[in-house]
C-alpha cells in the first residue's frame, strides 16, 4: 500500500440514531498515520454515505477521552453543561469533550476549538453523540482504545 494511501483499518462499530442514521467509529490510516474517525452517515432514498459531521482523534486522544467518558455514571442524568476535557490537536486546535445542551436534549459533544490571532471558537468540525447511548459510547471507545494498544 502505497504511503499516500487512505485505507480503513477496522471498523469498530456503530450508532443507529432515531432517524435510521448511524454514527460510524472506525480506525483509519492516512499517510501512514493511524486515527479513529466518528463520522455521521445517512441513509435515505436519495444520498446513503458519509456527511461532513464527523471528527479524528490521534491515538492519545482517544485513551483519554475513553478514560474521561468511563468515569461517567451509565445513567447520567446531569442537568449542567459539563465539560469533561480539553486534548491539543496541534498548535492552536483543541478537541474537547463536552456534556451539552442543544434543542432542549442533552449529547456528548466532540468538538473542534481553535484558538489563534485570526479566531477564537468552535470551528465545524465535530459530532454529537446521544446521551442515551452512553453505555455503547463507552463500549466503542473501550475498543479503540484496545486496538491500539495492541497495535502499536
């Protein structure tokens, strides 16, 4: 395989959402770089793929925000925004980890921050999971987090 190449390493599983959509989780390589990619795709009639909303995470990343969404009750019922972490991307891009309020329902929210002198904010770049499936959320980054401990 050529170094250039992009190649799904393992698919991990998925999240069917209330609308027939799915959250994918997936290990992928790019230039010879591994990363988890949680990506919405949608199934209808007319388009059935991959959408733009989405997020990668390195390696390191999704240790800690694996280790950060386990400590979190299968219950969860917290009234509060939350925010669990805050992990550098690169220099002047964050992905953080958030409980949030969105539309009067509560998600885990992966999202993209950037922080430089042209902007300070959230950029598009990021997800929302359902926090009614906190339980399969912990179970899928339970298992990237073991891929790559055995796949170093």
């Amino acid at each position: 395989m050529p170094e250039s190449s992009f190649a799904i390493l393992k698919e991990i599983g998925s999240l069917v959402l209330e609308d027939g959509n799915e959250i994918k989780f997936s290990v992928d390589s790019f230039k010879g770089h591994k990363y988890v990619s949680i990506r919405k795709y949608l199934k209808s009639d007319i388009y059935s793929g991959p959408t733009k909303a989405g997020i990668t995470l390195s390696p390191e990343m999704v240790g800690k925000i694996s280790a950060a969404i386990a400590a979190l009750p299968d219950d969860f019922k917290g009234e509060e925004d939350l925010e669990l972490g805050k992990y550098a991307k690169k220099q002047g891009l964050a992905i953080v980890l958030r409980i949030s309020s969105y539309m009067g329902s509560k998600g885990i929210d992966l999202r993209q921050w950037q922080e430089d002198e042209n902007y300070k904010g959230w950029t598009k770049k990021g997800i929302r999971l359902p926090i009614e499936k906190l339980g399969e959320v912990k179970k899928l980054f339970a298992e990237m987090t073991q891929y790559f401990e055995e796949n170093k």
